[in-house]
C-alpha cells in the first residue's frame, strides 16, 4: 500500500490547505503567485487537444474490419454531440438552481477576462453551431483549443487513415509513439498538480480573502454533482 503522502489527492488537499493559508497570512505574496497557477492552467489546456485527436484517430485507424470505419466515424460524432448536450444541459441545471457565483465580489475581476466570457456567451444558432464544427483551419482548431472541431477533423483523419491501410501503418505507428509521449507529458503535468492548486488558491485568497471560499466551495460542489450525474445516468443510458 502507497504511503498516504505519495497520493496525488492528498498532496493536491494539503496544497489547496496551504494556499489557503498564504493568502491569509500575506495576501500580497497570494497574489504573486497568479502566473505560476496560469502556468499550470496553460499546461493543463496544452496536451487537452493533442490527447483527444490522437485517441481518436487511433480508436478509428487501429479497427480491422473497413466497412465499419466510416459508421463509427458517424457514430463518434454523433456520440459526442449527445453527450455534450447532456452534459451542458446537466451543467446549466445545476448552475442555474445552485447560482455558485452570487456573493463573489466581481469587482476585483480582470475586465479582459470578463469579456471573453461574455463574447462567447452570444447568441449561437443551430446553423452557426453546425457549422463551426467544421474548421476553417487546422492549425486554428488546435491552437485555439476548440474540441468539437478537433474531434471533426480526428475522426476525419481516422477513417482516412484506416482507408489508405498498409500505406498508412508507418504514420499509425508513429502516432502510437506520439500517444505513448503525450501521456506522459499528461503523468509529468499531474505531478506539478499540487503546485498549481497551491499558486490558485493563495491568489484566490489573497484576492478576494475568505469568504472567496464559500462560493468556491459551492462551486466545486456543483462540479462533482453534476460529474456525478453525467458519469452515472447519462454514460449509463
């Protein structure tokens, strides 16, 4: 059995508790640690895209059997439209009844940042929305972070991938190789975890001081619930 102090949820409390503590104590060497809690933030959205196109692809050109190729392709796409719907309605229901945010203290936030919330907040309609899956770019997709185009062109890719069959095995192998990399990227980035929550939650502190908690706290709350419930009611549909 691990000792308890090399568990990664441990260590990621004991720093949450510390950060705590820091922003209490010198609210003003909190707030210094903002870049490195960014830093971790970056790292985190950094391999996100990356391990998502490389699984799929994989998923898809690593399947034996050609006539399936192109209806699991469909078949993955539709599936995550489903979930994601789910899931974003799951979350509006729970944040809606819930309401984490109110008696935070708005004040104190970046403007800059406000506003890239509420630009992304605007109307989309079912044809913007069908069409954005689709990116203009693929240098764009990945750099901007956008998911839902990256799965397109992942699934996209794959199944292209599978078709070309032994012409293709070269550059499969070599995303094998990729993916074995990245996920090692992802274990060394969850080593530095206890580290970014500390840097997050001695800014949060040193900014907004404790009572930054109790809406925090309701947040984190609605996070696991509505986990909870995408894992268990709709992943089990």
């Amino acid at each position: 059995m691990r000792r308890i102090h090399h568990n990664l949820t441990f260590q990621v409390l004991v720093a949450i508790s510390l950060g705590i503590a820091l922003g209490l104590v010198a609210p003003e060497a909190g707030k210094a640690m903002k870049p490195l809690g960014d830093i971790f933030i970056n790292l985190v959205k950094m391999i996100i895209t990356p391990v998502i196109f490389l699984t799929i692809v994989l998923g898809i050109a690593n399947m034996s059997d050609l006539k399936k190729v192109g209806r699991v392709g469909g078949k993955a796409l539709l599936y995550f439209e489903i979930v994601t719907t789910f899931a974003l309605a799951i979350g509006l229901i729970v944040v809606n009844v819930t309401k984490p945010g109110v008696g935070l203290d708005v004040s104190a936030l970046s403007k800059g940042d406000v506003s890239k919330f509420t630009e992304a907040s605007k109307a989309l309609t079912f044809v913007d929305f069908i069409t954005h899956i689709v990116p203009s770019s693929v240098v764009g997709a990945f750099a901007n972070g956008d998911v839902l185009q990256v799965v397109f062109f992942a699934v996209l890719f794959g199944i292209a991938l599978a078709f070309v069959g032994e012409t293709g095995r070269p550059l499969t192998e070599l995303l094998e190789r990729l993916s074995q990399v990245f996920f090692r990227i992802v274990a060394i980035v969850m080593k530095v975890a206890p580290t970014g929550a500390f840097c997050a939650m001695a800014f949060s502190i040193g900014t907004f001081g404790l009572k930054s908690l109790l809406p925090l706290g309701r947040l984190m709350l609605d996070v696991y619930v509505t986990m909870f419930l995408f894992i268990f009611v709709v992943l089990n549909l």
